[in-house]
C-alpha cells in the first residue's frame, strides 16, 4: 500500500506529540512536513525518527540553531524553514492531509494556505474557524477540500453525521467536562491561581487551551466552530455539562433521535479517525468499559458564573470580524493570568470591554480579520497590562 502522506503543524504541542503517536502506530504514513513555533529540542528528536522533507520554526533564531545542530550531526534529509514564510511553506507541502494542530489566530493564515494549495485538511486550530468561519468554508468549497474536525467535540459530531446526509438537524449538543471549577461560585474563582486552572479533571492539553476550558470559552469557541463546520444556526447549538466525559457530543435529527459518539476520554481517537477517514483501525485508544461506568451525568452551564460562554454567543451574533476579536481578546487576557498580571475573573472582563470597544467591520478577507486580531491585542495590553 502506498504511504499516506501527512504534513503536522504543530508537531510539538500536546496535540502534536499525540499526532505522532498514532502516525508512528499506523505504520504506513510517511510524514513530509513538520512545523513548530521554538521548541527545538523536541523538533530535532522528531526530524530524527520521522525524516521530514522539510521542517519549519516559526522563531527565526530557534530555526537557525536548529539548523546548525542537523548540520553538525550530518542530518541532510530535512530542509529547515523560518519564519512565516517557512510555516505556510509546510502549511502548502506535498501531502495528502495537512494536520493544523496549531494553537492560537496564528493557525489560521496556515489553515488558508493549505486550503488553496488543495490539501485536505484535519483541523484542530480551532480560531481558523472562531475568526474567519466563512472564509475558510468558502475556500474549502472552492477548492474542492474537505475540512475534518480534530476536536473532540466536533469529530463526534462529524461521526454521527456520517450515513445522515440531507437528514435535517435538529439540534447539536456539545458536551463539556466543566472543568477544574464546576460548582464553584464566583466568589471562589476570583481566587483561583493559574495552578488550580492549569489542573484540568479529565483532558491534557495544552496551556492556552486548558485555561479556556476552566473558563467555559472553549465551548463557546467550539459552538462558533459548530455553526461553520455543520452549516446550522447558532441556536441550534445547545452546551451540556456532562463532566464524566465519555459523551463527546451528540446530534439531534428532526424525528427526535438522537445520535451519539461514546468513547474513554483521548484525543489520539479524533486524530486517528481524521486520518483514516472514512475507515477505521485498531489503534492506541484504550477501550471505555461500561461495566465500570455507574453514571452519566448531564447539567446546563452556568453562564452567569461563567460569562465567556455567553461572551463567546454575543460575538457571532455580533457579525463581521468580532469573532476574531473575541478570539485575541481571550488569548491576550489568558496569557496575562498565566503571567500573575489579572485573576481568573478578570479574563471575561477583559474580553466584554474589548468586544464593547469594538467597531464591528464585514469579515470579507482575511485580511479585514488579521487586522480585527491585531486591533484587539493592542487594545487589551493598552487597557489592562499593569
């Protein structure tokens, strides 16, 4: 059989390393391009096992360094690139599928470049979608490119809408865990440390994304990504704690049934099934035994303890790029909890005096949605940065 060729952005974050994990279990996929912001270390010993053609580092100097360490070690198979440049230049590399696993709005202009050089693509970047939905749903139409969702969320709703073509939808319920804090009054968050958040109950992820789930905004982001990915209305997307985290989402058809994807909490599954799509293989997921699970749990958010939820729902409806400044608002505001500079309950507020701030403008070009991002970012460090 020949190799499937696969490009990873992002090789070395949590989703990254786990992606790898599933390639190197298959067997029979031969990884072109590898691409990281600076964390060479980890980039070396991956360029070492997976031989890529080309391997970019967003941080020119890391690259450089990198560069010198190959040349050192008489490593010629794997080209480095720096830069933004480097980056789309692996966004656009020969493959069969493009894995964006990239966290942040930087994932989106690779997510573009991919799209129009006519890769498929298996999308974790989950502000490709949050910022500029319709750009990319659009451009994947054009060029004729499938978008499989690598979130676990949407990769169940994916999977329950296969055999579901022209069914109409009902409702789509997406499942969170609640995170560190469920129950928890918003007396007691405004306490928390970015330790306590950082200690999620059931995932591990990375920083930025561990932070949001303790907050509620990935939900919200994910319910935005919802409405790109599976062309149905904002309200048509319901969120429902369900913190054993086995349900990873389910969908509603018109008759009343409902559809669901079941499976032990791990993200290698999602990747795996983007992968192989549309087949399926034994792999390194552990299987849930529901012999051992004594209940499912289900319960409504609680947004007014958890307003970024809401947040995140008043920026589509907002329109235009405001999604795209929710998306930079939050991951300013994130970074500075993570630095000590505001508490945990100042991340909302931060993000609902951005949105205020916001002039909403037509989010028809990538460009109009960077330049939304970059005024955000300046208006949260301007504002809030002690």
């Amino acid at each position: 059989m020949t190799d499937k060729k696969i490009v990873l952005l992002g090789s070395t974050g949590s989703l990254g390393t786990q992606s790898l994990e599933v390639i190197k279990q298959a067997g029979n996929i031969k990884v072109t391009a590898l691409a990281a912001r600076e964390s060479i270390d980890l980039l070396e010993r991956q360029i070492r096992e997976f031989t890529p053609e080309i391997a970019a580092v967003f941080n020119e100097h890391a690259a450089l360094e990198l560069k010198h360490r190959l040349a050192e070690s008489g490593i010629k198979h794997t080209e480095i690139l720096a830069g933004e440049s480097g980056l789309l230049a692996a966004a656009a590399h020969d493959c069969d599928l493009a894995i964006n696993c990239l966290v942040g709005a930087a994932g989106l202009l690779p997510t573009m470049t991919a799209i129009n050089a006519g890769r498929d693509v298996a999308l974790a970047n989950k502000e490709s979608l949050v910022a500029a939905g319709a750009l990319v749903m659009d451009a994947a139409k054009k060029n004729g490119v499938n978008i499989i969702p690598v979130d676990g969320e949407h990769s169940a709703i994916f999977q329950c809408l296969q055999g579901n073509e022209g069914n109409t939808i009902e409702k789509i319920h997406l499942t969170a865990s609640g995170g560190p804090f469920r129950g928890w009054t918003s007396t007691q968050l405004e306490a928390v440390t970015p330790v306590q958040a950082l200690a999620h109950p059931v995932w591990n992820m990375g920083s930025r994304i561990t932070i949001d789930c303790a907050t509620m905004m990935n939900k919200g982001f994910e319910a935005i990504e919802a409405v790109w990915l599976f062309d149905v209305p904002l309200s048509k997307v319901n969120v429902l704690v369900h913190p054993q985290g086995i349900i990873h989402s389910m969908v509603e058809f018109l008759d009343g049934c409902i559809m669901a994807q079941l499976s032990a909490p791990d993200m290698r599954l999602p990747v795996q099934y983007a992968i192989d799509y549309p087949l399926r293989r034994a792999g390194l997921v552990k299987k849930a035994d529901f012999s051992q699970i004594r209940e499912l749990n289900f319960e409504p958010p609680n947004t007014d303890t958890f307003p970024c939820l809401r947040l995140a729902y008043d920026a589509h409806k907002m329109g235009g790029a405001a999604a795209a400044v929710l998306n930079a608002a939050d991951e300013e505001a994130v970074q500075l909890f993570l630095s000590g500079a505001i508490k945990f309950t100042d991340i909302p507020r931060i993000i609902e005096s951005t949105l205020s701030a916001y002039n909403v403008q037509d989010a028809d070009s990538v460009d109009v949605v960077l330049e939304a991002d970059r005024w955000a970012r300046r208006h949260v460090l301007q504002s809030f940065r002690k």
